[in-house]
C-alpha cells in the first residue's frame, strides 16, 4: 500500500514514468480511504488516499495520513495467504472481514489479520485471503504501456 496525497497525480506519474497504468479501485466506507490498483501480474500495487475529510482517526486511515503528508510512500505490505485462520492464530492475530465496491457496481470481499500490528510496526505485514482470488486486484489483466509483467 503506498499512501499518497492524491491518487490523480501519482497515477499520472505512475503512467509517465514507468507505463503502468492504475485502475480506479474504490472506496474503503470504514476507514474514509479510497485505492486505485496496479495490477502486476498476480501482485498489485495500491495507491491509498484519505478521501473522507471526517474520516476516522484510525490505525490503517492514521498511518496512511501520516505518510500521505510526508509526500507519500510505502505504508503498509501485505502477505497473501491461504488459510488466514492457522495463519492469524499461529501470530495471535484476530481476523477481521473487509469489503469494498468496485467501480463497476460488483463487490470484493476479503480477511485480514494483524492490521493493527502492522500499523503500528510497518516492517510487519499484514495477512489477507482473498474470498474470491480470481477478484483480487493482483488477478485483473490490464496491458500497461510498459509491457508485459511477469
């Protein structure tokens, strides 16, 4: 998760300097943040920005703020996983459900584990399972000017 000010401008640069394009992602309604998502074969990158001026001060809106008003950068990084359960109980994690809509009206769904942890000590991931992993944002095919990511 790489935390901006503004995802219109780092997008742009994105796109400018490195041909890859980000995709508008959505809204996450709990933490008054919205994403755009570069997906790179498999793995993704995530713009966030606090979109909600009232937003809540929160551990995951607090640190993308933080960041965010430093000119932006790495936030928060995530481990993909396939049984969050073992895995969360294994760290003594509690597991959380997420969701958000898609821009086009669909919705994604997914547990996490260990946000809190990670927001307090950034060189720890995060776990996340995908509900559907053919939904994750890292699944979705998008030709980037750059070329082909593999």
């Amino acid at each position: 998760m790489w935390a901006v000010p503004s995802i219109a401008p780092a997008a742009e640069h994105l796109l400018a300097h490195h041909g890859l394009l980000a995709l508008d992602g959505g809204v996450h309604p709990t933490w008054g943040t919205r994403n755009a998502i570069i997906p790179l074969a498999g793995a993704y990158i995530e713009l966030v920005e606090v979109s909600d001026p009232d937003a809540p001060d929160v551990g995951f809106t607090r640190r993308i703020r933080e960041v965010a008003a430093l000119g932006g950068g790495l936030a928060l990084w995530s481990e993909r996983v396939d049984d969050i359960d073992r895995e969360a109980a294994g760290r003594g994690y509690q597991v959380v459900p997420g969701r958000r809509e898609n821009p086009d009206g669909s919705m994604l769904s997914w547990r996490v584990a260990g946000m809190p942890q990670a927001c307090a000590d950034p060189a720890l991931p995060f776990l996340i399972q995908w509900d559907d992993p053919a939904a994750m944002p890292g699944a979705i095919a998008v030709d980037h000017p750059c070329g082909a990511i593999e």
